[in-house]
C-alpha cells in the first residue's frame, strides 16, 4: 500500500495540485490523505472506503482507476493471505457479540424461541418438581373423597332426622 499511496502523492505533486486543494476537492481531512498516501493501512477502519477513496483519488488525479484498483487489490490479498484462520475465526467472533449487542428490536419483530438443551437440564431438579406435581394431584383426589364421604354422611344423617321428624308427627 505504500507504494500505491506514494504513487498518488507523486501524481498529485506533478499535477501540481496541494494537499490541502485535494482535501477541499474530494472533501477529505488533511490526515484520511495523509494517511492514504503514506499507505498507512491501519489508520482506516473500513477497507472498502478505503478502497472507494483509492479510486476516487486516483480519478481526481487523472490516474487509471482500474490499474490502480488491481495494484490495491492485489495488495490486499497479499495482506489478507497473512492472516491466521485463529485471528479471522476470533476477528468473527468479536464481530457476532458485537452485534448482538447493538441488536435493534423492533416491535414488529418476531423473536425465535430459545431452544432447551436438554443436556444443561439438571435431572434431579425435573425429578423433584414431578414428585410434588404427583404429591399435589394425590392430595387433591384425597381431599375429595374425603368430601365425598362427609357428604354422604350428612346426607345419610338428614334422611334420618326427616324420618323421625316424619314417624313422631
């Protein structure tokens, strides 16, 4: 990138056009064309505006921006082929909690149930909540037969009051 940068610089000096006439010009920052003709790679965050820049800049200087456009990219696939599949497996990783984080939501939007991983589940709990489901269901079902009895009692036990009020009259 060095190269390509001061290769723009150069075609910027002999068209006889300043840094600061270029900046005003294409609407840059003294230091986004500073940074790009000295081909510092890490001061631009965005590899494809760097890249639209590139071909900006070098049609502003009367460049052929497709010539310059194959000096970038193969310089970016020589930079790129150095990187390790590790950093580019974390560089993703970052990237998804990272989105994740300024997920927006809209209020329109479904969200997808979680799915249960049956294996985190702890048994012993699962085991203990059915037992107290059993314990309740057995609970109830006694409570009405226990209410069940009573009232046949009491009914029993009015039948036989009617019956003495009706044999003593």
């Amino acid at each position: 990138m060095k190269e390509i940068g001061e290769f723009l610089k150069q075609a910027r000096i002999s068209n006889g056009v300043s840094l600061d006439e270029a900046c005003e010009d294409l609407n840059l920052t003294n230091d986004y064309l500073e940074n790009l003709e000295e081909g510092n790679v890490r001061a631009f965050k965005d590899v494809y505006a760097l890249k639209e820049s590139v071909r900006e800049y070098s049609k502003y200087l009367g460049l052929d921006p497709d010539k310059i456009m194959d000096e970038f990219n193969d310089f970016m696939f020589e930079h790129t082929s150095k990187i390790s599949l590790d950093d580019i497996i974390e560089a993703r990783k970052i990237s998804k909690e990272i989105d994740e984080k300024n997920k927006v939501i809209s209020p329109y939007t479904k969200i997808p149930k979680k799915k249960i991983d049956l294996s985190k589940i702890k048994w012993k709990k699962i085991i203990t909540i059915i037992g107290a489901l059993v314990l309740i269901v057995v609970a109830i079902i006694i409570f009405y037969k226990l209410n069940d009895k009573e009232e046949k009692i009491t009914n029993e036990l009015m039948g036989r009051v009617s019956e003495y009020y009706e044999f003593s009259n």
